[in-house]
C-alpha cells in the first residue's frame, strides 16, 4: 500500500491524482475504519475533489452517488469523521481511511454499516 498520511502527506498532489484510479464516473471505493477499534464503520465513493477536501481538512468528505454532491460526513448529522491516516491500495482503486468517528457512522443511526445483517454463510465454508 502507499501511504497518505497526515498531516504530512509523503506522495504530492500530482503523484496521488495519477496514482489514483478512477471508475468511469470519476469515483473511488473508500472504506472507512475505525482508529482505535478497527471496525470496519462504512464505505462511500470520492472523487478526486472530495479526496482533496478530506487531506486539506482533515474531515471525511465523500462523493454522494444519489445526489451527485460532495458530502462532507457529519454537517447535518453530526456524526462527524476526522481522518488520521489514509492509505491508497495496491492498484489505486479503493481508499483505506482510518478515523475517529463522532456518534454513528450510519445514516440508520448504528455505529457501523456493517452491524445488523448478517447473511447466512454455509457450514461448508471454512
Ligand atoms: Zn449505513
């Protein structure tokens, strides 16, 4: 993995934008974790703006796909996220986001997405 760590970011803008690799909309997978705990809290998508946003400020800002907006996680619920270390993937498709998360993470009102469904994985499968 390449490491974008802040505040003090070892890969320069130019060097982040081209090694990103984004979908056909623009979009890149972000998975959010939890600093201390390690729960895995939610994933979004972010556009190049929204990575932008989120390394100057270190506050998570995600591309919303149903409303083709930026996002800037906790501005109406308060449920804020404030990164610590952001690291790219080993082919630029998904970000690896580690924060320390204000309230739920979920719009449902749950701390992670990830909490209440689980589905039923055969006994087989080891
Ligand atoms: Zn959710």
């Amino acid at each position: 993995m390449s490491e974008i760590s802040l505040p003090n970011s070892p890969l320069a803008a130019q060097e982040i934008l081209s090694a990103l690799k984004r979908d056909a909309a623009g979009l890149v997978c972000a998975v959010v974790q939890d600093a201390e705990t390690r729960d895995v809290l939610m994933v979004g998508w972010m556009n190049e703006e929204a990575l932008q946003n989120t390394l100057r400020e270190g506050r998570v800002t995600f591309f919303s796909r149903s409303r083709q907006q930026l996002w800037r996680k906790g501005d109406t619920s308060g449920h804020v996220q404030l990164a610590h270390r952001i690291r790219l993937d080993c082919d630029g498709d998904a970000l690896l986001i580690e924060v320390t998360q204000t309230g739920a993470a979920c719009h449902t009102g749950t701390r992670s997405c990830f909490a209440e469904r689980d589905l039923p994985l055969t006994e087989n499968a080891s």
